[in-house]
C-alpha cells in the first residue's frame, strides 16, 4: 500500500503516502488534496500543538513534562470525522504532527491483518 486516501466528513482532503502498516497502527506523510480547505484549521491547530511540544522538550528536555494538551485536543477534534475509504476499518485515534507525519489507529476490532 503506497497511499491511502483521507476523507473528512465524508469528503476526499487528501492522501497518506509512503504507507507503513504494523498491527493497527498506520503511518506515512498526510499530503494535502484539492477538498483540504474544509479542514485545514482543524490540522494546523495539531500541527502547532506539536510544535509547542517539541519547543518545551527542546527548552526543558523533558518530554514526560511537556504539556501536549493542545495537541490532544486537536486529535480529539480530527479524530471523529476523518475516515480511510480504502480500509473500510473504523479510525480509533489521526494524530498530526508539525513535520505533516500521520500515525492512525484503527479500532482493535477490525483486526490487525485487515
């Protein structure tokens, strides 16, 4: 699997390239599509969660105290209204990262071979 698309609200924004797959986790590089403007905010408010999180690692060298609440809400916010059509699995968690990483985590039952 090479790439797999993204919808938000049911809606194509974009595609996950460079697809890994290990059990129920899939990673890659989100890549932006033409319907993107319907949830950009949604993605770059993750995207500068996480860059607020890097920077106080950065600062502090502290991962474990670091606050990533910013960045959780934003999942929380994205999370429920993006589906992979090519997997027909349930998205349990979608976290954005500032450098435009993509982990996803399907619902245990869809099973890890899936």
């Amino acid at each position: 699997m090479s790439q797999l698309a993204v919808c938000w609200d049911g809606r194509p924004v974009g595609v996950i390239a460079h697809v890994r797959r290990e059990g129920f986790c899939i990673s890659g590089r989100f890549v932006p599509g033409d319907g993107f403007d319907a949830c950009r905010a949604a993605f770059e408010e993750a995207y500068r969660g996480d860059e607020d999180y890097q920077r106080a690692i950065a600062a502090t060298g502290d991962p474990v105290g670091a606050d990533r609440e910013r960045w959780h809400a934003a999942v929380d916010a994205i999370t429920p209204r993006v589906t992979l059509p090519g997997l027909g699995a349930p998205v349990e968690e979608f976290n954005v990262f500032a450098d435009g990483g993509v982990e996803v985590y399907l619902s245990e039952s869809d099973g890890p071979d899936a």
